[in-house]
C-alpha cells in the first residue's frame, strides 16, 4: 500500500542544504498499523509530506497505492485520509458541519453515502456537541475529532496521520486511539501515524519504526524494539537509548 | 473544472452572507457601494477628455473594456495571489490534499460576491462607449473576443504573479503592484505612452492585446505607431502564448514547494 525506495528529500537553506530524509526505504502492507518515532527533526513529518503530495522528492521513489503522490496527487487524494495534528486542515472560519459539506463537494461523495458516514463518525466520535461551531473556536480535543471526520468522510483506503494525539487529555486520547483501533480491525483501512507519545505505540502500533537523522533507524514490532536493549524494562528506557545512541553515532 | 468552481465559490458566498455579517448590514454594504460606483462612474465621465488624439468616448470605450476583464479576474481570481499568506500559515498544505486543483481552491477561498459591482460599473461604461460610439456593426464581433482575451491574459498574470511567491514568500507586495499595475496602464490609450513602454508591454507582456490593439480594430483607426494591421487579431494567440507559460511556472511552483519546518 505504501512503498518507498531510497527516498530522500533536502532543502537548501541560503547556502546549505539540509537532508530532511535521505535513503528510506521501507514498505507498508495494507491492512497493517504502524506507528512511526523518532526525535525533533528527526524527518517524519517530511516523509508524511511526501506520502501525501505535498512534497516532492527529491531523490528515490515513493508509491501509495500504486499512485505516485507528487505526480498523481489529486487522484490520490480520493484513496488517502491525511490528519496533521499541530494544524488543522478545516476551514478556520466554517462551522465544523460546513466544512464537512465542502469536503463532501470536494471529494463529489455521493449525498446518501455521506449522510451514513458522517452520522457514524458523528456517533463514534461524539461530534453532535460542537458540530455547529467555527473551527477556530473548537477546543484543541474537538478540533482533532473534527479533523479526524474530515479525513474519513471520502471513506480512504489509507489513513496517515502526523501527531494526531499531541496536546490531548488522557480521555480524548483514549477515545482516539480506540477509534484508530477499530477503524483498522474492522474496516481495515491501512493506519500510518507518527508520535510522541508511546503510549500509541504500546497500546496501537502492531510495527514501530523509527527514524533518526531521515534515515530509518529500527523496523519491526513493539517487541523486537524492547529486545534491541536487554536489561532495560520501559519502553521509555529503550526509546532513549536508541534516540541518543543514534544521536552519538552522528557526529 | 467550472462546476467545480461555481460550487466552491457558491459554499463560500452562501458562508459570507450567514456567518459573516448579518444580512441587515450586507444589504446596506450593497446600497453604499452601488452609489459609490454610480459616483465613481461620474467622475470618470466629468473627467474624460480627450486623450492622445482619441475621443472622450473611444477612452472610455477603451478604459470600460479592460476594466470588465480586469474587474472579473479580480473577482474570480484574484485570489491566488494570496498564495504567500497560505504557504506562511500552512493552510496551503491543506489544500495539496484535496482531490480539486490548489489553484481552484485558492481562487475561490473566502469568495464573496461583493466585488460584483465593480464588474457592473466597467460593464455600464463599456456600453455607454459603444452606444455613444458610431461603430461599424461589422467589426462587433471584436468585443467579446477582447474581453475573453483579457480575461485569459489577466488570469495568466495573476498565475504568474502567484508562482513567483513559491520561490519569493517574503513579496507579496511586489507582486501586487505587478497585476493591479497591468490594469491600470490599460486604461488608457497607449498612444499616451512612450514607444519603448509600448513595445515592452506589447511583445514582453501582451497588455496591448487586453484592449489596445483589438480596440484599434473595433474603432477603426490605425495604430498611431504604425504596427501592421494584422495585429489588431493576434490576441487570443497573444493570450495561450501567456497562458501556458504561466501554467507551466505554477506547475513548477508546486513541484518546489517546500511546505513548512512545523
Ligand atoms: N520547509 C522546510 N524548509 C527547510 N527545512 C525544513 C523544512 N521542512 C523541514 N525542514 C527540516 O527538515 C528536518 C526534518 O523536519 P521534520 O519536520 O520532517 O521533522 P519531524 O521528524 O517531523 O520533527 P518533529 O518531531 O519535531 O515534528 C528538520 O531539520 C527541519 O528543520
Ligand atoms: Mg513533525
């Protein structure tokens, strides 16, 4: 569902250049869940970036389902659900309900399609409360439920999503991660999110990877990882280690 | 493409006018600046001379016919060229992931039908003009053509103007006086002009074929600096030979663009 192959992307800067990511390869089957770490600056929201369109390579190949992003990004854009957590991709000053009428006329869903979606995600989400609110005067909680809806609504095959848990209260936060959980179980739609927050990854991510420096540094599941440091009983522990161990071995 | 248009700037009206202001105040907004249109065109009227060998009405014929392009591509497109503040705010991000042209969403975003006046106005000049005018029936046919054609080279520069801000996100100004700069010089007739800005603004720039060299058509008099007949018909041609390229820089744009560090 998503393949990458040597993939990279830089930025100059005035005079220098700087590899967000370089060389990452890597492929996600689909129906799979995989969370994706990996310190400050560390290149995952750029590969996000990448999966979705935004942002063109600059060196590898990237495919998602079948479709290259960068080339075909509007053909993608029917087959892909992208959720960036720090920033919403609604419309500041629509109410939550218009905004999902103009992703409906945007993605041409079909009316009685949507009416069943939206009342599902309306249900599952608890949208009922707020729905008849600007976007900018949602709270943090309820503008990343929103935002979630709004990324489903075309009903995608896959989902990524950039921090969709950053700033959450443990309650919301569980009610987000149970609604991942059940999104991929029982629809199985295809889940990519990276984070801070380990406890998405113990509590969701079936395959962890982590990427350090814009090259992946660890793939594979959440127990493996714990094995790459005998001895050490957290997640937490482990997770330290491999970001400052890779942060020494790149000097 | 148009359907998809006319839907999005639809949704987008119809929120100005429940959200924004109540429909109270849009209706006086409306009245008050429907009057000050009606004084805007009395002061061009009283203003209007003769101008550079030309008729107080062939100017106005001329001013109306760039103004009713230049007044729709500001309407309906105008907005593209507030590409910069999208890209700064991330905003531009969202719209890469949805399966509608960014182009598109930026035209329409925030649309609002207020700046409908302002197309009415050029629109009563233009035919006053052509009214007061004793044209030759024959060479009408002209008039459609010219503002379709300023449509598309308007459109273009806007086009233009917004893919340069991808690479400079820092000048939006700049940029600014570049579009609003090409619908005022086309005001006017351009034997008003110096020679070497006529020839710059006619071959690097296609300005002259928004409304001067068909305009010369349309009012049958030759062109006072001696530019051969045929001319007067190489606007559309002018128009795609701009077209293109600005589409071809806004494809670029987006293939460059960077997004955000957060
Ligand atoms: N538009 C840009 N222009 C210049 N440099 C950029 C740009 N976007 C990202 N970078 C750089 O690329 C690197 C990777 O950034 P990225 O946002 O992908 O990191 P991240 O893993 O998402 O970090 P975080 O966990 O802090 O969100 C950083 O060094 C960043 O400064
Ligand atoms: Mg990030």
């Amino acid at each position: 569902m998503i393949e990458l192959d040597r993939a990279g992307r830089s930025f100059k800067v005035r005079r220098e250049v700087v590899h967000a990511v370089r060389d990452l390869s890597f492929t996600i089957a689909a129906g799979e869940f995989v969370g994706c770490l990996g310190p400050n600056g560390a290149g995952k929201s750029t590969t996000i970036k990448m999966l979705c369109g935004i942002l063109t390579p600059t060196s590898g190949r990237v495919r998602v389902a079948g479709l290259d992003p960068s080339r075909r990004r509007t053909t993608l854009a029917r087959r892909i659900g992208v959720v960036f957590g720090q920033r919403t991709t609604l419309w500041w000053d629509l109410p939550l309900r218009d905004s999902f009428e103009l992703i409906r006329l945007l993605y041409n869903v079909d009316r009685v399609a949507y009416r069943s979606r939206l009342d599902e995600l309306t249900e599952t989400l608890g949208l009922g409360d707020f729905a008849a609110k600007p976007v900018r005067q949602l709270s943090l909680g309820q503008r990343m439920r929103g935002d979630l809806a709004a990324a489903l609504l075309h009903a995608p095959d896959v989902l990524v999503l950039d921090e969709p848990t950053i700033g959450l209260d443990v309650v919301s936060k569980a009610g987000i991660r149970d609604f991942l959980r059940r999104l991929n179980s029982e629809q199985g739609t295809t889940v990519l999110l990276t984070t801070h927050d380990l406890g998405d990854i113990e509590r969701l991510c079936r395959r962890v990877m982590l990427i350090d420096h814009g090259r992946l540094a660890f793939d594979g599941t959440l127990d493996d990882l714990m094995a790459t440091a005998p001895g050490r009983s957290t997640i937490e522990e482990v997770v330290t280690r491999l970001y400052t161990t890779g942060r020494e071995t790149a000097r | 493409m148009v359907s998809t248009y006319i839907l999005l700037a639809w949704t987008w009206a119809r929120a100005a006018m429940a959200y924004r202001a109540s429909f109270a105040l849009m209706a006086v907004l409306g009245t008050v600046l429907a009057a000050t249109d009606v004084a805007v065109i009395l002061v061009i009227f009283a203003n209007t001379t003769s101008l550079a060998g030309f008729s107080h009405d062939e100017v106005l014929f001329l001013y109306g016919a760039s103004n009713v392009a230049f007044c729709f591509c500001d309407m309906f497109v105008g907005n593209v060229d507030r590409i910069s503040r999208h890209i700064k705010a991330g905003t531009f991000d969202a719209m890469l992931i949805r399966p509608v042209s960014p182009w598109i969403q930026l035209a329409t975003d925030n649309f609002s039908p207020t700046r409908a006046g302002r197309i009415a106005q050029a629109a009563a000049v233009l035919a006053y003009a052509l009214a007061a005018l004793d044209l030759d029936a024959r060479r009408l046919w002209m008039v459609p053509v010219m503002i379709v054609t300023g449509v598309v080279i308007f459109a273009s520069l806007w086009t233009l103007a917004a893919s340069v801000q991808f690479v400079l996100t820092d000048a939006p100004e700049v940029v600014n006086a570049f579009t609003y700069g090409s619908g005022q010089l086309t005001q006017y007739p351009f034997s008003v002009y110096a020679r070497d800005l006529v020839r710059g603004v006619t071959y690097a720039l296609p300005l002259a074929f928004v409304n001067w060299q068909p305009g010369l058509y349309v009012l049958g008099r030759d062109d006072p600096f001696g530019t051969p007949s045929f001319m007067r018909f190489l606007g559309p041609v002018a128009a795609v030979g701009l077209a293109l390229p600005a589409w071809l820089a806004w494809r670029r744009g987006i293939r460059h663009y960077r997004s955000t560090g957060s």
